[in-house]
C-alpha cells in the first residue's frame, strides 16, 4: 500500500479519555473501527513515530505499537477473562520452574540464575513453585497460579496485551510479569529465560539460522516491554 498521508500529529481526546495518533487531522481506527485511544502521551508519540518514519510504500511489520494498541483495545478489552487464563497457562508450565537433571552441570547454572527470580515472588505472597527436572509436566499449586493471578488481573489492557506478547516469547509467565514492572531490566530476564539455549548454543555450536530467531524474538520481547512502559506513561 502506497502512502496516502502527509501529516501525522498526536492530539488528546476531548473527553480526557487518552491520546490518538491523526494522519492529516483525521484519528486513527482500529482494526474493528474503534477509536484508537491510548493510555499516554508518550504511547501515542511511539506510535505517531512508526507513521512518520514510512516510506512511500507502507512497511506493516513496523507497526509494532500500533499492532499492539488494537490487540489491546479490540481483544483484552472484551475478552479480558480469557487473555488471564491464557497467561496462566504459560505459568502452570513456565520454564523457569523446568530444570536439567541435578547432576548436569546446567541445572546448577539453572539455580543459579532462576532461583534469585523465583524466591522473591514466593517470599512476597507465601507460597512455592513446584520445580522439575525433566521434561515430565507437574502441575504447579493453587496458591501458587492464585499469587500469578494477583500478579496480573488488576492490569490495564494495555499492559495484559504487552504481558501475554512476553509470556508467549519467553513460555514464561514469571518472566514477563518480572518484565512488567517498573524499572526492569528486560534484557538480562530475556537473557535468563533463554539460559539453556544458549548453553547448548554454546555447547554444541551456533547455527545461525538459530540466532537469527532468537534475535527476532529478544527484538520482539523487548518490544513488548517497552509498550507496557510507554502505556504506563
């Protein structure tokens, strides 16, 4: 699609109700025809930025924050109850809690690097998560999907979309909820979620058609991460 804009502006809606990026004075929709009102003035300034920095033809895949915004206005807003449920899913079986075997020289580097992740939200809400090793599933406990479920179902829409992005790329809900929160350093959680591939990586040998997906992939949890904190405002 060839470029039919001009202008692209970022204006704050009468009602106080958020902020939309314009293309020539006019709002832009979402997908479903919903006003695409975002939470922040800086959100809607990282959205504005994909539209001004388009070619004369449109690239779509370098709409991230726009992507985003509409999941979050056009599906966790109706659906809010199954994006939860979804991201407890990636909690019951999250891969900080899946280890090698005790006697492998990574399931120490594993409790090395997981365990100063996991204790704190055990010691913040009393409960434990039920650790493997091996690749046979155990369920994880009441409290504990109870505590993960405190964690998230208080957060706006805008958030639970950049969660469940993190949770989905990580198979960890654990990681993406320690992502969520201000002030995290989402480079090094992406860095321990993706411990045991890069120690077979290191291992057995880089293939690079490997690294180019774990690229992309830190490239879109990083994303996700910085939505949530531009949504926070």
């Amino acid at each position: 699609m060839k470029r039919f804009y001009k202008q692209v502006a970022v204006v704050q809606l009468d009602d106080g109700a958020g902020w939309q990026v314009t293309l020539d004075g006019r709002g832009i929709k979402t997908v479903r025809g919903a006003p695409q009102a975002v939470p922040s003035k800086a959100l809607a300034e990282a959205m504005a930025t994909e539209w001004a920095e388009q070619g004369e033809k449109l690239d779509t895949s370098k709409f991230v924050y726009r992507d985003m915004a509409d999941y979050a206005l056009d599906v966790v807003e109706s659906t809010r109850g199954d994006v939860i449920d979804k991201l407890l899913n990636y909690g019951e079986t999250d891969t900080l809690c899946y280890r090698a075997d005790p006697e492998d020289a990574l399931f120490a580097r594993q409790q090395e690097v997981w365990e100063p992740l996991l204790q704190p939200l055990e010691k913040a809400s009393d409960f434990t998560f039920t650790r493997v090793s091996g690749i046979v599933h155990k369920p994880q406990s009441e409290a504990a999907l109870a505590a993960l479920r405190a964690r998230i179902e208080g957060q706006s829409a805008f958030a639970l979309a950049g969660l469940e992005a993190m949770a989905s790329l990580a198979s960890s809900l654990i990681t993406a909820i320690l992502a969520g929160e201000p002030g995290a350093d989402a480079d090094s959680l992406w860095d321990a979620v993706c411990l045991e591939e890069l120690w077979q990586a290191d291992l057995w040998g880089r293939d690079e058609e490997a690294e180019e997906r774990r690229a992309k992939r830190r490239t879109d949890f990083l994303a996700a991460h910085q939505f949530i904190t531009l949504a926070r405002g």
